[in-house]
C-alpha cells in the first residue's frame, strides 16, 4: 500500500487523481501505456473500487487518459504532428499537401528573458536554452521558429546533433530527455515582420506575417516548451467546425 501525497483536505479521488498525473509525469507509466486496474489501484492506494474509478473517470474527462474497450486504460499520447495544418497550408505547385522540411539554424544555452522566464514558471535569469528554426517548402523558407526550453531536462539537445533526428521535436524530447508534452495551448496574432524574420523568410520589410505563440506543458501541467512560430500570411488559413 503506498500512501498519497498532497492536499489532504481534498476529497480522496482528488487526491488519487493528483497522485496519478505526478506519476505519469515522472514517467511510471508511459504514454501508450496501460495503467493498472481500478482493482489494482484499489488495492496499491487501499482505497474502494469506487473512489478509484471516480479518479479514472477525471482523468478521461481531462485527455490524460484513454478507455480502450475490451483492452484497459491507457496514457493518451497526443497527436501534435498535424497542428501547423489547423493554420497553414502547405502545398506544392500540384495541390498536393506537404510537412515542410526542418533546419535548426542555432542552438544555445542563454540565461532566460523575462517574457521566457515567466512563460516557462522560471526564476529570473534561469539558464534555459534558444533554439531557433526554419521550415522550408524546397528551398523557400515558410516558418521561423524561436523555442526556449528549461536548460537542465534538456541539456541532452546541446550534445546532439538534432537535424539528424527528424523533423518533429516532441519524439526528440521524449527519447532522449525524458520529457513528455502531454497538451499545448496556442495564441495566433499577425505583425509586420521585422528585419531578422524577414531575412529568414525571404520577405521585404512590414510584410505579414502570422505568429503562434505556442506554450507546451507536461501531463501534470508543468510548461516544457514556449516557442513563437512565424508564418507567411500567404500561407495561412483558419478552419473551425461549428455545429
């Protein structure tokens, strides 16, 4: 029997349900992984079946976790890969819909910004790393990305070389950091570009440009990763199913 940490005034599903987001945190149970049963949760947390599935229940409700019918509950592993589509649309000469490529232009550990320091819950000056980015459509550059990590759960970026990994930097964070985005949240503004974008993007001074602002967190709500993605207004397009 293991005994629950945190806020003992909450109501014991509450606090089984904080307990099991540290625990997925930290990596006990990975994302597509089963969980336990409620029968084995019971018995580990010496709590009723009831209280159990009540914890369970939340964490559905929440995202975190995922009922497979005939199989278990699950670690919901989030899908980021097509989210530059909600907003963009990249497509060759033909229409056909393509993933740009990916070129990391710097990678370096910088004391944070104040903006970077409070976005990712730092203390003033904290060691975080900069990396900045450019997606490309051929040889035509679309997006320039700035992304500012905490330095120390990710010190392994500095020692590798990333663009050898693939494009997408999630499984890079996973693999070789530890560190799991569970869930996102993005602001989407527009500005006229200034010269360091627009020497990056191959566009003349003032032209539009789209920027999402994108601050990713772990599965118990910690931030990871805050970056500021900036797209040609060409580019962009904004789709939403109303019903």
């Amino acid at each position: 029997m293991h005994p629950l940490t945190g806020d003992a005034r909450l109501p014991r599903y509450q606090q089984l349900r904080d307990h099991m987001v540290m625990q997925i945190a930290n990596n006990r149970w990975r994302p597509g992984e089963a969980i336990p049963t409620e029968a084995a949760l019971a018995a580990e947390f010496d709590m009723s079946v009831g209280t159990v599935r009540k914890a369970v229940d939340v964490l559905v409700a929440e995202g975190v976790l995922e009922r497979q019918q005939g199989r278990g509950t699950f670690i919901r592993r989030p899908q980021f890969q097509s989210s530059l589509f909600r907003f963009f649309r990249f497509e060759t000469a033909n229409g056909e819909r393509v993933v740009p490529e990916s070129r990391i232009l710097a990678i370096t550990a910088v004391p944070a910004p104040s903006a970077v320091a409070q976005a990712l819950g730092l203390g003033a000056q904290a060691e975080v790393i900069r990396m900045q980015r450019i997606r490309l459509l051929g040889a035509q550059p679309v997006l320039a990305e700035e992304i500012w990590l905490p330095r120390q759960p990710f010190q392994a970026l500095l020692e590798v070389d990333l663009d050898s990994k693939g494009p997408l930097l999630y499984p890079i964070y996973e693999h070789l950091c530890g560190q799991v985005v569970a869930s996102a949240e993005e602001t989407l503004t527009a500005e006229a570009v200034d010269a360091v974008h627009g020497r990056l993007l191959h566009l003349p001074a003032d032209s539009p440009v789209v920027v999402i602002e994108r601050l990713a967190r772990d599965y118990a709500g910690k931030p990871l990763e805050w970056r500021r993605s900036r797209g040609h207004a060409q580019h962009f397009r904004y789709r939403i199913d109303i019903r």
